[in-house]
C-alpha cells in the first residue's frame, strides 16, 4: 500500500458533504506530497498511474458530489511521468 493511500480510502465510504469535503482535501494533500517525494525519480511508474487514476476519482466527487466547477478541457494526465 502506498503511503497516501489511506487518505484515498477514507474518502470512498464518506457521504455528509462536510466531512467528504474535508477528506478529498486530506486525499489530495497525501497524493501532492508523494508527487513532491518522487519528484526527479523515474521510478515509480505504477504508484504514479495510482495517483493519477485516485486524483481523477477525486475531481468526479468534487464534481458531482460538492458541486465543484467543472472546466470544458479537464486536465488527464495529472501527475507527470518522469
């Protein structure tokens, strides 16, 4: 299990908007680290597919959960591939 990963996890069984707020933010922070950690390594490549698909569940539930705005062009690819 990567490190962020409970962060992420925490996120899935929440449904008061409040504390689903609060732990996507939890979730996002986790991941950002990480990406800060492995920043310059070129390993690492399945943690970063991870990240990119956990950070892509996370704006759906910004979306369509809290309500977030949803841009026309969305970013795809959110953590870079070294």
């Amino acid at each position: 299990m990567y490190k962020w990963q409970p962060y992420y996890e925490a996120v899935i069984p929440e449904l008061d908007p409040e504390k689903l707020k609060s732990r996507l933010e939890a979730a996002e922070n986790a991941i950002f680290l990480r990406v800060q950690e492995i920043a310059g390594n070129s390993d690492h490549h399945e943690e970063r597919k991870s990240m990119n698909t956990a950070l892509a569940a996370i704006r759906v539930l910004q979306v369509e959960k809290l309500n977030f705005p949803k841009f026309p062009h969305e970013v795809r690819r959110l953590v870079a591939f070294n």
